[in-house]
C-alpha cells in the first residue's frame, strides 16, 4: 500500500506541474516548492531554538490554527514556529504571517523528503489541523519518536480509515500522539476502532472568534452606509450565492447589504456590479456619499470578520458549492444566519441550524421569505442574536486544552 501511496503522489505532482502550463494557482503551487528544502536548510542552519511545527492545508484550516500559535507565542518567546500550509490560498495570504518564524509550502509527502524535512526543522511536537493526513510525515514523525497531535478534527464512518480497504491507512492514523476532536461522534467513532488518545474539546476557530469581537476596530465608512438601515452581509460569496440575493434590497427598503465576495479578481466584483445595480466597491466609496447605495461591495482581503460587527443578519457563500464558509465569525456577534444546503460536514453549522440561529435555503424565493419574516419581526431577531452569541462563549476553551497537553514537551 506504501508503494501504491507513494506512486500516486508523484503522479499527481506531476499532473500539477503539468497544469501549471496554465493555470495560475497550480503554477503557484509547483514554482512554491522549487528548491523548497534547500531553503528549509538554510533557514535552519545552526538553530538551537526548540521549534513547533503547525501544518493547515489551506487558509480556512489556518483560522483554526491561529489561536494556537498566538498562545504559543505569547507562553514560549524563545520559541521558533514553523507554520506550512499544502494550498496556495493559504501560503499566499498568509506567508508573511508576522507570529510565525517560518512559513513554507509542504513539500511533497514522499519518503526523502519527509525524512529531510522532519530531520531539519526537529520539532518538539508537530500539529495537524483538521484533515491533514500526510503519511510520510506521520512515518517519520513516528521514527524520530517527535509526538504529533490532530487538532479540531471530524471523523465519520464514510472516511477511508474506517472502510474494509483502509487498513494501511487506520494504522498510521493511530501512530497518532492525541486527538482534539470537535463531536463525541467522533470519540465514539475512534473509539469503536481500538483509538482511545482522544479530548473532545470542540473547534479553536470559536477562540479565535470571540477575541475578534472583543477587539473589533470600528469602520467609519461601513457605519456610515448602513445608518438607521438594517444590514445583511453575504460573507464569502460565490457567484450562484450572489444570484439568491440580487433582489432582497429592493424588495425590502429598510434593508442594506454588504457583499464580501469569496474572490476578488476583477471580473468578479464586475459581475457583481452588474447583478446590484445600486451598488458601490469599498474602494471607491466616499463617506458623504456612501449612503445612498443599497450595495456596498468589499473588494479587499481582511476585513470581513469585523464587518460582521455591523450586521443585523448574515449570508455565508459556499454552500452551494464545496461547502459553506465561516459562519463562527458572524455568529460571534450574535444575527441570524442563512446557508445554502451543502453544510453538513461542520459541526458548528448543524449546532447552530439546532438552535433556530442557521436557516437553511435552497432557492432564492425561501430566502427572500425568511429575510422578509423577520424584518418584519424584531423580538425574533433579537432571541436568535442571543442564541447565537451564548453559543460561541459557551463553546470556547480549546485552545488552552491543547496548550495544556502539549507543555511537558515543550
């Protein structure tokens, strides 16, 4: 099974430099790890410093990581973090992440350069986010006797580990130090097949969620658009979310709305110019003017979570598609939430559909429905926004779990 592993990484590398003839994100990701352990070794060259070493696969993953590293940064100042991340959406946004000492690409799961990486950069402990398995690097990590721990993991039945064939794959995942999981399905689940190194302490993302909002910065241009309007903000959108919105602002003239699409390339804030009519880029409004849009559109990075601070109601993108977004940022500051039906890989999204705080729905008249019913009804808004914010503190705590387990090798 290691062989058949190990020879189908390398044909999907290969397929990937080959895509990268054209495709911008798979050139990203091929031209990334050009020469990539030469650099490690060199950044490592002498270093007596303890390391930790914390891998997301993508940026979403790295929200969750976060709070672990701003723990260990603030416990452990001599400590050296390396942070990798396997996409380029999150290396990109993140390389220049100033709490980290190092952020690289992972480089290819293969045995050598599993065994080069893990004997470089040494860590004490290594961290994987979520549903980063890389099996090399379990391997090696296993050898080289370094404990290494999953954080905010789901485990389900219809994962490989658990089918007739996943045997190889089962073994490793038990090389496993500890597992911070986010549901008792999956302590039951791991427990069913003989893994019983396991904390149920939920998601570190609501960590990282509550110090946002208890640290939000105002935004003099957002308040001023929203004024004594009631505010949507559809976070994260695609394209087919974006079309279940385009007549909630003039069928409802109290309502505002906030568009924070999931990309940003200029062909889609034109797309989304073109659906909402009276609409304005952040980038271009003027706070004496700003008002009288019914739309403004975020064309930027970084500035969605504290938008949430505004809003009356939220629309998380996604959910049409691969899966939902973030919906922990918006529920921190307490609003009803809308979905599409692609959510229930997130635990967090099904806690919240539970409480009446998440709506689900699947066609834009279902949606201009549940937005018109409660605008219409404020006593309703407000128990749902209280819902909504108990759930997040009531859920905190992770990450300080994790800190916990890992000090004695530190």
């Amino acid at each position: 099974m290691r062989f058949l592993y190990n020879i189908a990484l390398i044909k999907y590398g290969l397929l990937l430099r080959f895509v990268a003839l054209w495709n911008p994100k798979a050139k990203l990701w091929s031209h990334g790890r050009r020469n990539l352990l030469k650099k490690i070794s060199a950044d490592f060259a002498g270093n007596t410093s303890d390391v930790v070493w914390i891998h997301s696969a993508s940026l979403g993953e790295f929200e969750q990581a976060r709070p672990l590293i701003e723990a260990l940064r603030r416990d452990y100042k001599a400590l050296k973090i390396v942070v990798t991340f396997y996409s380029p959406s999150g290396y990109e946004i993140r390389k220049n992440y100033p709490l980290a000492d190092f952020v690289y690409y992972l480089p290819e799961d293969t045995t050598a350069n599993a065994r080069r990486f893990v004997e470089i950069v040494n860590p004490k402990i290594a961290v994987f986010i979520k549903y980063e398995y890389w099996f090399n690097y379990m391997n090696q990590l296993r050898k080289h006797q370094i404990p290494f721990v999953y954080v905010s993991s789901i485990f389900r039945p219809s994962q490989t580990f658990f089918q007739f064939y996943g045997g190889w794959f089962l073994k490793h995942l038990k090389m496993g130090t500890h597992f911070f999981v986010q549901n008792n399905e999956s302590v039951a689940l791991l427990a069913k097949h003989d893994i019983h190194q396991v904390t149920k302490t939920g998601d570190t993302r609501f960590d990282r969620v509550a110090s946002i909002a208890e640290k939000v910065d105002g935004n003099a241009v957002v308040q001023e658009f929203k004024g004594d309007g009631v505010l949507l903000v559809a976070g994260s959108s695609w394209p087919g979310d974006e079309k279940l919105l385009v007549d909630l602002t003039t069928m409802n003239p109290q309502l505002k709305m906030v568009v924070a699409p999931h990309l940003i390339d200029e062909a889609h804030i034109q797309q989304i110019e073109k659906l909402f009519a009276s609409s304005v880029r952040y980038s271009q409004a003027d706070i004496t003017t700003v008002r009288s849009f019914k739309v403004l559109i975020i064309d930027n990075m970084g500035m969605l979570s504290a938008i949430y601070n505004y809003a009356n109601m939220a629309f998380i993108g996604g959910g049409f598609g691969a899966g939902i977004h973030n919906t922990l940022e918006a529920a921190t500051f307490g609003m009803p939430i809308f979905i599409g039906p692609n959510y229930h890989k997130f635990q967090e999204a099904k806690d919240l559909k539970e409480l009446g705080v998440i709506r689900v729905v699947n066609q834009k008249a279902e949606l201009e429905a549940e937005v018109k019913q409660l605008l219409h009804n404020p006593q309703k808004m407000k128990e749902i926004s209280e819902k909504s914010k108990a759930y997040i503190q009531t859920n905190k705590g992770a990450t300080q779990s994790i800190i916990d387990f890992m000090k004695p090798f530190l």
